[in-house]
C-alpha cells in the first residue's frame, strides 16, 4: 500500500521544480539546446550584456550560494535563446516606446483630445481662438497622467541579478510551504521548446487560475528550463506597498478592475501588449479573469484576447509584418490543495473577499517558517483534527497542445479583426485546460464522498461503505479519460486496489487535505461536519461527467412514463445545459461523448438503462435497471439547479416585499421631504439581494445542500437570468449601487415552476417536464442568442482580465459574455 501511494501520481510528472534549485537550477531537455549560433531571436536590440548590479542582498546570495552556482541562475534565458529584457538598453527602449506613442506616435489620443475640445467649443465654454492651446494644455495633461500611470503599473524589468534573487528567496519559501514539491512534465515542456525554437515568437503563456501562486509557479518552471520569464497581466488589486514594487520588476504589468469610461487606458495597454509581443517576450494571462473559487474553470473573458487579435492584424496587414505571430500555450495547474481554500470556503459561505494586503502575503511567506508541528491531532472520539493544521500538498503543472494564432484564424482573406471569433478562441483554450487537467487522487476521493454523502445522507459513517461509491466513481472517471495518459493511469491503478487499501487511502487523503471532513483510523470511521469543503475537490472532475449526470438526472425524473424518450430527453437536456452555460464549458466542444445521443447509448450498453418498446408512442422509451447508478451521479448535478431556485424564490420574495415597503413609503412621503432614491427602495441590490439569499435559505433550510447556496453558483445563476431578460440588473446614477429589477414576471414565474418540477419539490402540480407544450415554452424562454459584434461585448466585459473579481466580490453590472 506505501508504494502504491508513492506511485500514484505517475511518473509522466517526472520532474520536481523545488527539488535542488540552487546547485542544479537548469533542468535538461529532452534534447540538447543548439549552441551554433550566438543568439536564436531576430529583434534588433536583443543586447548581450548581462551586467552585474552589485548590493548587499546579491553579495549575500553569491557568498551563500556561491558564485558560480548563482551565476548559472537564469544564465542563457535571455540573449542566447529569447530577448534580453533586463539591459539597460532594452528599458531605455520600452521607456522611449511608450512616451513617444503618448507624446506623437499614437494618433488615437490626437483624436480623443480633438473630440474632448470640439465638445468645449460647442457648448460655448472656450472661443475658436482658443481652440489650440486649450487642445496642447489637455494633450499635455493627459500625456503626463499616462506617463505617472505607466511608471506606477509597467514592468521595470531590473538586472539578471535581481532574477537570481528572487528565484532563491522564493525557493527557499516554496520548499517549506510545499515539501512534497511542483511537479512537471519534461516532456511537455520540451515539446513547447522544440515548437519555439523553430521559429522565435512570444508565447503566449494561458494558464488556469486557482490560486495567487499561479504566477510564481510558472516563473519558477521558466527559470529552470532556460525560458525567459513572461511579463504577466495582473490586477491592480496586487499593487500594494513593496510587493507591488517587487511584481513590477519580475515583469508585473498591473491593469484596472475597470477602466471606468477612460478613453486612452484601453488603448495604453494595447501599446504596452504591442510592445512586448514584437519584441518576443512571452507574455501571460489568465483569461478566466480571476481565480476560480470552486475548482471549476470560469468563462473566459475577451478583453486581452480582443487585444492580441488586433495587434495580430495590425502588425500583418498595417504594419506589413506578414511572418507575425503568437504562440498559445494553454496550461493546466491543478493543487492538492490551495493555500486560500479556507478564505474561499467563507467566500462561497458569503463572506466578503479578503482583500490583498502586504500583511496578508507576509503572513503567507512567515507561515513557510513556522515552527508548528505538521502532526495529525485527534479528538477525544478518536477523529482527526486539522483546526489549526498547515494543510499542503502537491501541485501539478500539465501542458496542453499549443497552437499559434494563424493556425486557430487558418485563412488568410481574413482581414479584419472583427471577424475573428474571440468566443472561439477563449473556448479552445479553456478546453485544452480541461482535456490536460491532472485528476489527484484527493479529488476522485472528494467526488466519491460527495455523492455518498447526496445519497445515503449521513453524517458518520464506515469507511468500507464509500468504497462501492468510490468504485463508481473511479469507472465512470475511467471512461471519460481514455486520452489522458496521466490520469488513466492512476485511475487503473485505484481500481486494482483491494477495498482495504482503498479504505486506507480514503482516510490517508482525508486526514492530509480537509478540515471538515475527519477521519477516525482506529473504528475506520468517515465524519462530514460541513460538506461544503468537499465542493472543489468534486469540481475538479465534474467537468469530465457533468453531461452524463443531467442525463440520468433526467432519466430518474421521467423514468416508468412513456415520456422517457429520445425526445423529451434532449428536450430538457437542452434546457438543463443552458443552464449551466455559466458553470460549464459546453460551447465548442469537440468531444463526441458529451452528446447526449452518445450518452444514452453508452448508458444502455453498460446496461445501467435499457431500450423498450412503447405501446403508446412510437418512439422507444428508456427504463432505469441499476436505480442506484443512476440517483448516486444524478445527484451530483442537482445542486446546480437548485441554486436557481434558491436565486429565483428569493429574487421574487423580496421584490414583491421590497415593491409593498415602496408604496408604504410614498404615501408616508411629504412634498417638503423628498428624498427617496426609488431605486433603493424599490429594488434589491446585487449584494443584498446574495446577502438576503444565503441569510433566509439557511434559516429555512430549503435544501440540505450547502452546494446549492454558495456564492459563486448564484452570481453565475443571476447574470444568466439577466442575459435571458427575465430580470435587468442596473447601476445607479452615481455607478455605486447595483439593482435587480424583475424583467419580465410571468417567464420568471414559469420558470421557477419549472424548476421546482425538475426538483421535485411540488409533486401536487401538473407535471410541466411531460407536457411537450410546457417544455417547448421554457425552451423559448431559455433559446436566446446573445452573441453580439465584440466591440458591444466588450463595452460590457470592459477589457480586464480580473472583470468576474469585481463581479464576484463588487458585483458588477455587466453580463457575463457567453452564448447562451
């Protein structure tokens, strides 16, 4: 059993990034790097000179290091394979790059300044004569607020020595916070390598977001495979005291939550992109926006996408650069567990988001150096008590296939960056993620515990009873895996187990990673105190089955009617994926088994359904065999749908209480007293409206599931309901507040019943789900393309990547951009 738990995570993972960074920084390829030439990269300016900047803290490092080892710290990663961006040359370049697109390069702001003036000179504010110099005093204003911004937000790109310092201190905090280590592929990272060298361009590094250590993870990977270190979109929200000085300068470039109606920010920033792309720095982004709270992917957002593409035709066919390109190389980084989950977990619970501060990541670095014994406490019943444990453990960095840009356009008439499909693009990446996503063995055991958990409803129970649960789950992983080498492995190697080590491992992976979830080693007991820890570690590998569960949620709903046919079916899993369209990446999606022909077909020859003839309808009809399959994966969909019920009661309740305190009031209201914001009596807030929700849905307790009512699935649930237009969601004047104003009533009641239907929570009413008429209005309902040109979609996503962080924490107004 040891060595079963050594080995599981596969040897395709084959290297440690902590593992001997100082002695051996440089990890060796799967071929050797050329040495014929003396640099690989054809940009002008590509400077060799790697000077030393002499201080206290390097001095420090040489003589505890030694120099020649700290020497050889990111020694050939620039000049000889990509560009040196830490000379002083190249600075002065970026520098000289961005003041001269402010002060005469860039004629968009000449425009901006002109329109701004024409408008003073219109409304009689200045005179004709005066029309210049007031466009040179705002020209000038303006030029000199970029300028301020760009020092505050740009990266500064210090000495090779400054890397190498870094690279030691933050090995130094890594190893301790993570012992059992960062691991790789060499493989994967070869691949990548061998693809640049071919011919040099910027890599377009896109990884998944889960945690902040995203950012030092890939660094840390780029320092040791002779990769130049990327410069990173980041938010602003990271911009604090020292340590925002400190990201600056290991490439940083800090953007806004929102640009607020700036006219010239958006386009500063493509001047920045610009820059660094037709220079070949690798460049990277997290298109999700923001980190994910519950394991999933989120949508991606388009505003830096929308940036790349239009560069990509500016420097073709403006520019005339016809061999330009960019090289996406999405990236799968899958924790353990996160060092935030205990904050996310009181997010989901509907707590307000901790904000960044320079204590909070000093916190986080000191506790690497705490002298707490990582030992398993156990309560007087004998559970496991990790209160105040350190919980850590591995992190798993996986490549999926990269593509350049040209290859996902693929047609050259295309001239006009319009007609590129941002939604595409964001998809392909995403889905590439997913594909590439390493499965640990923690997350299988958090699915299975889950969906026990949905299904026999204790709180305590053996150990040797999940196993049956485990199993399923494990097969059902299995089948969903057979591309992925990794995860195929260690999910072959769990069903080979005998149930007592699978029993072993259950409690080994309980007592390492959860808090609320305790085990009992000695009576072999499993005790759930919250299951809502177990939430991300489901989600890590829901995606693999999600289409699979709604089918047989649906076929548990219809099953012994004649109803439970080809067409109802995918009627209402029709439904049901839109639905989810915020939770789940069910656009663009190639792989053939997520269809629900494929699904049913495949359920029947498992013989968990089976086909029969119909005496009432010409269509066969689908009749359940193995009960227990089915409800135990039905399960794990429901929450989703619940927490739109839970969203849709509330939305209706607190309306109608908030319309009949609005009429009260103005009849109390005098002609000398007037001074009520209508919007603020009349409509919840976005805020309030989550706060209300998670206070009454736990005080009526609705459903047992805390799934159902965390925060994250009700803000996706609420912007979905404002795309279809059942409800709006506004600003006030001031742009402080945001409201929910109920849309279109009589939809939104339909589809509460409807949903209640799927729940079955009134078994009184008339059944909506087998009355084809009912069905096809939700259908109408649901059925709106909300796709629009890119320029509207991205007035509403407004261009950042931390976009879903203020819609998570601020809720912001602007729809999610999806087709839903």
């Amino acid at each position: 059993m040891s060595d079963f738990k050594e080995d599981i995570s596969n040897s395709d993972f084959d290297v440690n990034i902590l593992d001997d960074p100082i002695s051996e920084p440089n990890v060796d390829l799967k071929f050797p790097l050329p040495i014929d030439k003396e640099t690989y990269v054809d940009v002008e300016g590509n400077y060799k000179t790697l000077r030393q900047s002499f201080n206290l803290l390097n001095s420090a490092f040489r003589m505890i290091v030694g120099g020649s080892k700290y020497d050889k710290i990111y020694q050939n990663n620039e000049y000889k394979y990509f560009i040196n961006k830490h000379s002083d040359e190249f600075r002065q370049k970026f520098k000289d790059y961005m003041n001269n697109k402010l002060e005469k390069d860039d004629k968009k702001l000449d425009e901006i300044v002109y329109s701004l003036i024409n408008q003073e000179l219109n409304m009689k504010l200045i005179d004709a004569k005066d029309f210049k110099p007031r466009f040179n005093e705002v020209k000038e204003y303006m030029v000199k607020y970029y300028k301020q911004n760009n020092e505050k937000n740009l990266p500064t790109f210090p000495s090779h020595n400054f890397i190498r310092s870094a690279y030691i201190t933050v090995m130094i905090i890594m190893r301790r916070l993570f012992p059992k280590g960062v691991w790789v592929s060499k493989q994967d990272i070869s691949n990548l390598y061998k693809r640049y060298l071919e011919d040099p361009m910027s890599i377009i590094w896109t990884p998944s977001h889960q945690s902040h250590l995203d950012y030092i993870i890939l660094h840390l990977i780029c320092v040791r495979f002779t990769i130049s270190t990327p410069a990173v979109i980041a938010g602003e929200n990271l911009n604090v005291a020292v340590v925002g000085g400190l990201l600056k300068n290991l490439g940083a470039i800090f953007i806004p939550r929102s640009f607020n109606n700036e006219l010239y920010t958006e386009r500063n920033l493509n001047n920045v992109i610009e820059f660094i792309l037709i220079n070949k720095i690798p460049f990277e982004v997290f298109i999700e926006g923001t980190r994910s709270r519950d394991g999933k992917l989120l949508l991606p957002k388009y505003g830096i996408l929308k940036s790349l593409v239009s560069i990509y035709f500016k420097q073709r066919f403006e520019e005339h650069k016809p061999r330009f390109d960019m090289l996406f190389q999405p990236v799968a980084v899958t924790y353990e567990r996160v060092y935030e989950n205990d904050e996310f977990l009181k997010e989901l619970k509907g707590d307000d988001k901790t904000q960044e501060s320079l204590l909070g990541i000093l916190s986080v670095a000191g506790s690497a150096f705490s002298n707490k014994k990582d030992e398993i406490i156990r309560d007087k019943q004998g559970f496991t008590d990790n209160s105040t444990r350190k919980l850590t453990g591995k992190i798993f960095v996986k490549l999926g296939e990269s593509f350049t840009l040209s290859e996902f356009i693929d047609d050259s008439s295309l001239t006009d960056e319009k007609q590129v499909n941002l939604k595409k693009l964001g998809f392909k990446i995403l889905h590439e993620i997913n594909k590439n996503s390493y499965v640990p063995k923690v997350s299988i055991i958090g699915t299975a515990l889950q969906a026990y958990d949905y299904f026999a409803q204790k709180s305590i129970f053996p150990v040797k009873d999940l196993i049956p649960v485990l199993r399923l789950v494990v097969e059902a992983l299995l089948r969903e895996n057979e591309f992925s080498t990794t995860n195929k492995t260690i999910l072959i190697d769990m069903l080979n187990c005998s149930n007592r080590e699978l029993e072993d491992l259950v409690i080994d992976e309980v007592s390492s990673f959860f808090r609320f979830i305790k085990a009992n080693d000695e009576k072999r007991l499993i005790k759930i105190e919250s299951p809502i820890e177990l939430l991300y570690y489901k989600n890590l590998t829901i995606h693999l089955i999600i289409q699979r569960c709604l089918v047989m949620y649906i076929v548990s709903l219809l099953d012994g009617t004649e109803y439970c046919n080809r067409r109802i079916i995918g009627k209402l899993f029709y439904i049901l994926t839109g639905f989810l369209k915020n939770e789940f990446l069910f656009d663009y999606d190639e792989n053939e088994r997520n269809g629900m022909t494929f699904i049913i077909q495949d359920l029947t020859d498992m013989e968990i359904i089976a086909k029969e003839h119909s005496d009432v309808s010409e269509l066969s009809v689908y009749k359940i065999i193995d009960h227990q399959y089915v409800k135990i994966f039905a399960n794990l969909a429901q929450p989703f749908l619940e927490s739109y019920v839970v969203l849709i009661s509330n939305i209706l309740e607190l309306t109608t209480d908030l319309a009949s305190k609005y009429a009260r009031a103005k009849q109390q209201q005098t002609h000398s007293k007037i001074i009520l914001d209508d919007d603020e009596l009349k409509y919840p807030t976005t805020k309030g409206l989550l706060n209300y929700i998670i206070v009454q849905s736990r005080r009526k307790a609705q459903f047992k599931s805390l799934e159902s009512i965390n925060k994250q699935y009700l803000v996706s649930d609420l912007y979905y309901l404002n795309n279809l237009q059942l409800i709006k969601i506004f600003k006030n004047k001031a742009k402080t507040k945001a409201f929910v104003q109920i849309k279109c009533p009589r939809d939104l009641q339909v589809l509460n019943r409807f949903l209640n239907q799927l729940l079955q929570t009134n078994t009184k009413e008339k059944n909506l789900l087998t009355d084809e008429i009912e069905v096809n209005y939700v259908i109408d309902i649901t059925n709106k393309n909300f796709d629009r040109d890119y320029d509207e979609l991205e007035r509403q996503n407004r261009a950042n990547d931390n976009y879903y962080e203020k819609q998570y924490d601020e809720l912001s107004v602007k729809p999610r951009a999806s087709k839903l």
